[in-house]
C-alpha cells in the first residue's frame, strides 16, 4: 500500500479506486469492513433532513459567531437589502443608475401602456404598475439588473383567463376588480413560497417547458395584435390559432389600409432597431428609445392629420394623476373566488420563475449572488402592496433588465430614477397620449414578444435530450392549438411523468472489469471492460423505494436467466455471486429493505449468494435495523470495493479460504 492512501474504514471516505489518487494492493488480508455511520436520533436525522431541504443555502451561516448587535443589523440587511449598500452608495454610482432609470423609463412607459391593453385592462393602469411596484423592489430586492414591470405573457394569461368568465368591454368594473383581486393572489403565494422556502416547487418548470411555453405565448401575443395591427373592431376573444385566424379571414371587410401601412411601418422600424441592439451592445440605446420615439412620431402623425377620423384607432384620454388606492376594489366573494385564485396561481408562478431566471441570469454576468427565496418575497410583497395601488401582475421584464444591465446600471436605484420618471409622467404627460393610435401599441407588443421565440435554444434541446423536446413541443402546441394555462399544464403533466418513469424504472447496468486495473465500468459503455467468470456484478443507480423494488426484483432475475442462459451456451463458469454496487443508492425505504429479503432468498434456492458493495450511511444503517447487516456480514456479503468483493470472493471459487468482512 501506497504511503500516503488513507486506511480509515468509514465508508464515506472509501468511493471507487478510479477516482482515488492512490491503488490498493488487493490480498485477502486487506479486505476493509464496511461500517455503520454514527448513530443519530431520530429528531437529529429530521432536523438534517428538514434543513437540507428548505435551507439548503444556510441562510443562518452570517449570523455565527456574532454579537446581538450584529446579528440584529444583519438581520436588518437580509430583510432589507438596501440596507447593505445604501450606506456607501455614491454619487458615481447614482450617475450610472440614473442614465440606466431614464433609459428604461423611455421603454417601460410605452411597454406599460401596450402591455395593459393586452391584460385587456385600461392603459393607464399599466403606468401605475410601472411606478409603485419599483419602489418597493429597489427597498426588498436583492438584484442589482432587475427592472421590474408588466410583461407580456403575465399580461397575457391574466386577461385571457379573467376573459373567459367575465367580458372587459361589457362589465370593465368588474374585470378591474378581479385583475386588482388575483394579482394580490399571485403577490400572496409567491411571498408564501418565499417565506416557507418552498421555491423548490418553480422546478417543475424546466427549461425545455419554458422555452416551449415562451414560444407559443408570443405566437398567441403576436396574433391578438393583429387586430391592432389590420384595424379590425369584431375580433375573437379566444387564444387559440384556430379561431383566431379564423376571425382575421372573416372580418376582411374591416381591414384599414391607413392602420396596416402605418402599423407595418413602425413594426418594421422596431424589428430593425431591436436587431441592431442585439447585434452591437454598446447601441442598446437604439433599440430601448425606438418604442417611445414610435410612440411620439405616431401620436403627431395622427393629431396633425387628424387620422383617427379615418379608420386609425386612438388610446383616448387618459386619467391623470398617481395610483388612486384599490384595497376596496378587491373582492372576495364566493362567486369569483375560484376564478381570481386560479389566475393568481397560474399568473404569479410564471412572472415568479420569470423575474428570477432574469435576475439569476444577470448576476451570474457580474459575478453576484441572488437569493432566490428572497426574491420571491420581494416579488410577492411587491405585487400584494400593488394590488392595492391600482397594479396589476408585475415581475422582472427580460427586455427592459437587458436595457438596464447595457446601460451600466450598479444598483436598484435605478428602478427607483424609473419610478419616478414615470411619477412625472402621471402627472404632467398623460394627456400627450390622447391621440397615441392602437397600431403602434401592438407594433410594441409583437416587437417585444419575438424575442421570447428561442429556435436555437429549442435545437440545443432536440440536440441534448430527445423527451425534453417532446415536452417543449407539448407546452409550445398546447399554449396555441388549447389554452395559455392548458398548454402549461399539459407540459408539466408529462414533466412529472418523465420524473416517476425515471423512479419506478431505475437504471441497471451490468460491470465488467478493466483489464489491468481494479475497475469496474459499464460493459455497454467501455468496450475493453471484461466479465469475471461466475460473477454478475450489477449497479443500480437510484434509491430503491416502494415504487421501483417490483421492477428492480424482475430486471435482477431477468439478468441472472440471461447469464444463465449464455453460460450454457458458451460453457463457462457457472453463477456463483451477484453484486450489487450500492454507490449511488442513496435512500431505501422499507419496501427496499424487504427487496434484498426477498431477492437473497431466491438466489440461495438456486446456489447464488447476492454480494453488496459500497452501501451508503442510510442504507447501511436501515440494513442494520432489520438485522440484514449482521446476515450479509456472517457470509461475505458486505464489501468496501467491488474490486475486494472480486478479489476476495474468488478465492472460494477456487477452493481457497477467505477473509469474513
């Protein structure tokens, strides 16, 4: 034995000899006995378990070793995040915040007002949700590029939902009060999620769902626009292509020749202007202005030629002044309840895992951390605190965050240079967006919705895993061909499925050795990896629960049959052990435990002793609860290394004497 190879017998210093440093000299005197782990009560065990799994990132850690006056400031600070670097935020900083606050100001006031009409909500509702909801992220947030707001596909399921059940243009009171009542909904379950640490549950949204859900939202947010777009006035209110296309071919006789050239126009100059932003950074200027320089030209174009006389659809005027209080507004009674909770659900889940893969993206650029269960308080508190302020859903805009992060923003003080920005606008601008025609809102929609069509995102995913594409093309045909919400559901139906396919069907591969070494791999994978004569060593790569033992006892003897079967084609060696490599077994339950029972003794009826190796702390001590432990010690069935397992167990086969583990 190498000088410097450790001999501590605990198992969990011992792992395959591949990925040691050193290699042990296999002799049947150097065989090392597998250990239980330290006993821990039942209440410890829980405590671990609970903490791993709600605080994982042990937000507890900054507090040690502190005195009380410390702990309560940096109490302070996690609470509130301004409070960290507030005390030395200088005026260079506020220079590069304030040119970044106006910046997305000039994107945000335009994109408020276009994407509140999509919510199917007055327009001015979209600058209140630009104004309040910033202040409170700049106090609560913990990200220093989110630029927080409306969004199109929050905007999108909000108004497509509540439209189902209650129409906007017969009874817009009403669906005010309902879009107020669920976004508080949203702001509750997500600040719960936060508080309870539960943001564990947003995974379920993986990557492959979202790309897909992203893409058919902005179809379906494209195609509503095209009523805006061909000055349409009897338009469909479902979302799905079908009888969206359908209502756009049946209503030629309304198409405006004024509003397609002029909506054509400005779409064209937006897709050109977001194109050079994307292709030169340092021009993000280009792409954040042109919104707002659309909606100046097109609101003078139309008070000059009076155009909204001639078949081009006008905002008309708007109210004035900063966010009248909506508490009274919310409404709990039972016969909307089930509707607003629905919303609230759907809508806050996705703004939520939204604003934070936007946040989360943008601190990995600059090497900063965001404290996901944070966010998702500050988020919910943010939109709770909005609902009662005349807000509808907000989160962290990918379009305007990118803006901001181009612009060299340092903190959040740059959504409060927004907020106030938009403040100004409330009170002295609002009658400037008399004459602002519908067509340049929806140019606004479309321009800002292409960039959520991720095509070469979706050929990675094709490229990398062949189900996550089936699950992508599930919630990207679901959101257009059924519903926003319908599409989602199914996408995350087939996530879970893939999930528990993946528990009850645990992958079982057999081993063979290395030629030369003590390793043991694959032999579908490393084709130079030999069999041992008489021996089927075997790796179960999942824990073993009630859910998979059935599958597991059905494959294990399926793979002796086929040994059996080969062995006396080719006359080798007969069967005398199966091993099973236990490293990456890392749970077992009762069911688990009843599985080896059951397995070791149909194995002994035929003159096969089942071998373990390498089991891992919990099922080495449940092993040892149900006195398995002690039977697979008596009769050589425990083993450190697959290698020792061999080397040891051979020895029997030949007739020689070996070392009891």
């Amino acid at each position: 034995m190498e000088p410097n190879c450790s001999t501590n017998t605990d198992i969990h210093q011992h792992r395959r000899h591949d990925s040691e440093h050193c290699s042990l000299e296999i002799t049947p005197m150097e065989v090392h006995r597998v250990v239980p782990p330290p006993h821990k009560t039942t209440m410890q065990k829980l405590k671990t378990r609970l903490k791993e799994i709600f605080f994982p990132d042990d937000p507890l850690r900054r507090f040690k070793g502190q005195s009380s006056k410390k702990k309560w400031i940096l109490g302070a600070e996690y609470i509130f995040p301004v409070l960290e670097w507030g005390p030395s935020y200088s005026f260079k900083l506020f220079k590069s915040d304030f040119v970044s606050g106006l910046t997305i100001a000039s994107l945000a006031i335009p994109q408020g007002i276009s994407y509140a009409k999509l919510a199917s909500l007055p327009p001015i509702v979209g600058l209140h949700s630009s104004f309040v909801p910033p202040l409170v992220y700049a106090v609560l947030g913990s990200s220093r590029d989110l630029a927080v707001g409306p969004v199109s596909i929050a905007s999108l399921i909000l108004g497509s939902i509540l439209g189902q059940e209650v129409s906007p243009t017969n009874d817009p009171l009403l669906f005010l009060q309902l879009a107020f009542t669920a976004t508080f909904f949203a702001g509750f379950v997500q600040a719960s999620l936060g508080f309870l640490r539960l943001g564990f549950l947003i995974d379920f949204l993986s990557k492959a769902i979202l790309i897909g859900f992203m893409a058919g939202a902005a179809i379906i947010v494209s195609l509503q626009q095209l009523k805006s777009l061909l000055g349409i006035t009897h338009f469909t209110k479902q979302m799905g292509l079908v009888p969206v296309m359908t209502s756009v071919f049946h209503t030629t006789n309304e198409w405006s020749w004024q509003t397609i050239l002029m909506g054509f126009c400005f779409l064209g100059f937006l897709l050109v202007t977001r194109h050079v932003g994307m292709k030169r950074p340092k021009l993000f200027w280009v792409s954040a202005g042109a919104p707002l320089v659309s909606v100046v030209i097109s609101t003078l174009l139309v008070f000059a030629f009076k155009a909204q006389h001639h078949g081009i659809g006008i905002i008309g005027k708007l109210q004035g002044g900063l966010n009248p209080p909506s508490w009274k507004m919310l409404r709990f009674h039972a016969n909307h309840l089930g509707l607003v909770m629905k919303t609230g659900l759907v809508t806050g889940i996705i703004s939520l895992t939204e604003g934070i893969a936007v946040g989360r993206t943008f601190a990995a650029l600059k090497d900063y951390k965001v404290d996901g269960n944070k966010e998702m308080i500050a988020i919910g508190l943010m939109n709770m605190v909005g609902s009662s302020t005349s807000c509808y859903i907000t989160t962290g805009s990918f379009s305007r965050s990118a803006v901001n992060h181009n612009a060299g923003a340092k903190t959040a003080v740059s959504n409060v240079v927004m907020s106030v920005t938009v403040m100004v606008t409330l009170l002295f601008l609002t009658p400037l967006f008399q004459y602002t025609p519908n067509v340049v809102l929806g140019a606004i929609i479309v321009s800002a919705v292409v960039g959520l069509i991720n095509i070469p995102a979706a050929c990675q995913v094709w490229k990398i895993d062949k189900f996550d594409f089936l699950v992508m093309l599930c919630a990207f045909f679901g959101v257009i061909f059924i519903s926003v919400e319908g599409g989602l559901a199914i996408a995350v139906g087939i996530s879970i499925f893939k999930i528990l396919i993946q528990i009850t069907r645990p992958k079982t591969v057999m081993l063979g050795n290395i030629p030369g070494t003590d390793i043991y791999r694959n032999l579908h994978h490393y084709k130079e990896a030999m069999r041992v004569p008489g021996f089927l060593i075997l790796s179960i790569e999942a824990p073993i629960n009630f859910a998979n033992t059935t599958y597991l006892n059905e494959r294990i003897s399926r793979w002796i049959d086929e040994y059996e079967d080969e062995e006396d084609l080719k006359k080798q060696l007969s069967l005398r052990f199966v091993i099973l490599d236990m490293s990456a077994v890392s749970a077992i339950d009762t069911s688990g435990i009843s599985f080896f029972k059951d397995i070791r003794t149909t194995m002994e009826k035929k003159g096969i002793e089942l071998v373990l190796v390498n089991p891992l702390a919990e099922v080495i001590e449940k092993l040892q609860r149900s006195d398995e432990a002690a039977d697979f010690s008596r009769s050589d069935g425990l083993f450190l290394t697959v290698a020792e397992a061999v080397a040891s167990l051979s020895l029997s086969i030949t007739g020689q004497s070996s070392t009891h583990v």
